[in-house]
C-alpha cells in the first residue's frame, strides 16, 4: 500500500501494487488487496464522505497500464483527473461516514 506517485489535485490518492510486473495477478490476491485498500482508504479518505477503487492497469488513462495495481481516491470535482475518473470502470464506492 502506497500514495501513488501523482496527486492529480487530490488530497490522497492510494494504490496496491503487485510484486512481479504483470497485467494479472491471483482471484485471491486480487480480493486481499480489496479489502487491504478498502481498510486502509476508510482511514485514508476520512476527511470525504465516500471514495473509489479502480483497477489501475485496466483503465484506458492507466500511466503504467502493463503492470497490475488497484487504486483508490477521492472523488474531488476540481481534480486534473476527474472526469477520467468518471470514465473509469470502478470495482467499489466505499462510504466512509456511516
């Protein structure tokens, strides 16, 4: 679990990433990752009332899209990134204020 390396205007923006360079990793790896980043965004992205987790190398704007990592973020309208955000296939919304 990391701060990705470019912000694109959010306050927080989270990733996993895989140990080996591949576009796919395990069913079961995938799905501790999305609990590990699920937890640990809650955290993360407290100061929001919700946020996203996408499958990095799988989006069309995806800046190392042959290697497998997750991310998460906010969903800031004023972020450089917003609307790619919009158009990104997202694998979960997670609320974070009950």
């Amino acid at each position: 679990m990391i701060r990705t390396k470019y912000l694109k205007g959010h306050r927080e923006r989270i990733q996993v990433v895989w140990k080996e360079h591949v576009r796919e990793i395990p069913p079961e790896a995938r799905e501790r990752a999305l609990r590990v980043l699920e937890e640990v965004g809650r955290r993360v992205f407290s100061y929001t009332t919700k946020f996203v987790i996408m499958e990095g190398n799988l989006a069309k704007h995806a800046m190392v899209p042959d290697h497998w990592h997750m991310v998460a973020s906010d969903l800031d309208p004023r972020a450089e990134d917003f609307e790619q955000i919009l158009s990104t296939p997202w694998i979960r919304v997670v609320e974070t204020k009950p």
